[in-house]
C-alpha cells in the first residue's frame, strides 16, 4: 500500500513536470531553460499542509494529489528525500527545507510540526524588511546548494512577507563512464536560427542504454552505481526541437523510458553550463493555480492570519564536462497578507535538445530542460 502512494505520487509530479516545462518553453522559446520541477513540487506540498477550502483543492488539482491525503502525501515526500539522500560515493544527492517566519507572527503548531517530521524543515525566525534578512537567506541556500545559487531572493522579494518557504537541492554525480578530456575537441553545434557557433564536444564509445524512432534519438548515461542517469533526447535532423516538444507528454515520456535497450554505440556530447532563474507566477497561474495567488485564497491551516503567495521564485543551474554533472536547484515560496536501425548507434549531439536527470529506483524527474546554444 505504501508503495502505491509513493508510486502515485511520482506519476503525479511526473505530469506536473512536463506541463510546467512546456508552458515556460512557450513564455521564452529557443531560450535554454533548466528547472528542477521536484524542488517546486516539494515546496508546494509544505505549503499545501496549510491550505484549506477551494485553495487545498486548486493546489491539488494542480499538482495531481487527488486521491491522496496530506499524511500519505507528507510521508511520501519524507521517503522520497530520505532515500535521496542516501546515495552511493560517486553521487551526492541533498535535499534541504526552511521556512521563515516574521518574528511577531504565531504559527500554528500542527503546521510547523509537519514540516519538521515530514520536510525535516528549518524554522526560524526572520525581520524581513531589514537590509540582512536577503543575506541571511541567501547564505542558508548557498551553504545547501554548495555555493552553486547564490542570491536566491532580493531585500525587494522579501520586504512585505509574513513567511518564506524555501526547498533547496543538490546534485553531484561521477559519469559511471567518464568522458577522455583528450578526445574533446571544437566542433559545430547548430543553433535554433540555423547559425552554427564552435563549441567543446566530448566524445566515447560503449554500451549505453540507447532508443531509437523516426523521429529521434535518445541515450541514457548513467552515474555512479547507475541509480542516477542523464536521459538525452536529440531530433533527426528532419525533425525539428519544435516538433519533438509536442511529443513530450508524460504518456509518452512514461512509454519511452521502458524502451531503452542495451547497444553499441558512439556518443559526441556538448560540454555545457546553464543557469536559469524565473518567477514561477504566470506559469503556475495557467496550470490552474490562480487562487493561491488572490485575495480569495485560504491558508488558514498556517495560522498566521490571511495570507496569498506574492511570489514563486525558482533558479536552477547544471554543469555538464567530461566527469560528470554538477546540479543546483531552489525554490522559494513567499507569502504575504492578503525501430529497425543499425546494430551500432551514432549519436552527435551537435544541435538542440531535450534532457532530464531521473532517479531509477523511484522514478523521481529531479532536473529536466532543453538546451538551445550550450554554454560554459
């Protein structure tokens, strides 16, 4: 039974991945994009602890919790981050939770209990319209991100809050196959417009865990003991980025996950940094989610009086070289008053393309993003 709910839940925050993905391609399209759906996930279900009414049933909705009561779904998050964070000696995986409260403001006990059994959550007090509240956040993520996301939140973000919920995490894995750094070299990668730009291409040969169709092609590099893998998705040439992105449901993600098989393959890959930042407001907003950003919302399960989300902040950074893959990602949440190929694969990834770093033995979607010019 337990099972089934951890199950439910990761199909829930798998369809909640894709859709909010896909609506922040469309708000900056061919712009690289890189979000960590399971942070913001995690900081809506602490949030969701405290919601009632017509606003419990918006969140719900949203992020696919129908069926699920808060205790199944608090526990499954708490098993989700404890095994997370139990990982081999060639990956580092971390999950970290605070939430900040303006000092004259009484919480309700059952609210912050929760968070600290279930999200094993920070509580702490914090006068937010002075000038160091910013800093003094900003260090407690800098400190669980490992120094990747330094300014998370601005003094402006955070001058009228009443509370701050924050959800950080941290990847560091070691390719189970390390890239030679003597076999990268420049080469082309083609960008959206049809220009091309030099960039440092890593390339190896092996068995890889490899899935082919009409329309594209797709590798899984693993990490360490391989729970942890890279999933990379690349459209044929006669197959645009465009296109594929309305391939990319969670049906089909679901699908083609359990058609990889093992292959012989060759495999040029981008060296690649990307960070993103973004206010999650207007994406959240058209998911369904307005009413826990109006006056009308309902989070009387906080105790702190009548509160609205004023703003979801999310930044997300990812390094890709020859050794493996660096990832960051944190979330705040602020809270204010009112087949048939060849036997042998090529794979150059010297174009445009889908990515997402899975947990195998859940399922979890930790990162995902789509990179349009690499950079470093």
């Amino acid at each position: 039974m337990y099972n089934m709910v951890v199950n439910k839940l990761i199909s829930a925050y798998e369809s909640f991945s894709f859709q909010l993905l896909l609506l922040l391609l469309k708000q900056d399209p061919n712009t690289n994009v890189f979000i960590s759906p399971f942070s913001v996930a995690i900081a809506f279900a602490m949030v969701y602890n405290g919601a009632r009414g017509t606003t419990e049933q918006t969140i719900a909705k949203v992020l696919g919790f129908k069926g699920l009561n808060i205790q199944e779904i608090n526990a499954a998050n708490k098993f989700l981050m404890s095994i997370g964070n139990n990982t081999d000696t060639h990956n580092q995986l971390g999950f970290a939770n605070s939430l900040w409260v303006r000092p004259d403001i009484s919480l309700n006990n059952n609210f912050v209990q929760q968070l600290q059994e279930a999200y094993n959550s920070k509580v702490a007090n914090l006068d937010f319209p002075h000038p160091g509240a910013a800093i003094t956040i900003n260090q407690w993520v800098e400190e669980k991100t490992q120094d990747k996301i330094k300014q998370l939140v601005t003094p402006d973000d955070i001058v009228n809050a009443i509370l701050v919920l924050i959800n950080t995490i941290y990847f560091k894995g070691t390719w189970t196959y390390l890239f030679d750094k003597q076999k990268t070299k420049e080469q082309s990668f083609s960008l959206p417009d049809g220009s091309q730009k030099s960039h440092p291409m890593m390339s190896q040969s092996g068995q890889y865990l490899y899935y082919e169709t009409e329309k594209f092609q797709a590798v899984s590099l693993p990490y360490g003991d391989r729970r942890l893998s890279m999933y990379i998705f690349l459209p044929k040439l006669s197959f645009s980025i465009k296109e594929f992105q309305q391939l990319l449901t969670v049906e089909n993600w679901r699908s083609w996950i359990f058609q990889f098989n093992e292959m012989e393959g060759d495999i040029v890959l981008p060296r690649f940094k990307i960070e993103y930042g973004k206010i999650l407001n207007d994406a959240l907003i058209n998911l369904g989610m307005g009413e826990a950003f109006s006056v009308d919302v309902n989070f009387e399960g906080i105790g702190a009086g009548n509160l609205t989300i004023s703003k979801v902040i999310h930044k997300a950074i990812i390094e890709v070289n020859e050794e493996g893959t660096e990832a960051a990602a944190a979330t705040a949440i602020t809270m204010v008053r009112s087949m048939g190929f060849t036997s042998k694969f090529r794979m150059i990834i010297d174009r445009p393309f889908f990515h997402a770093i899975r947990d195998n033995q859940t399922g979890a979607l930790l990162f995902m993003g789509f990179v349009f010019n690499p950079v470093e």
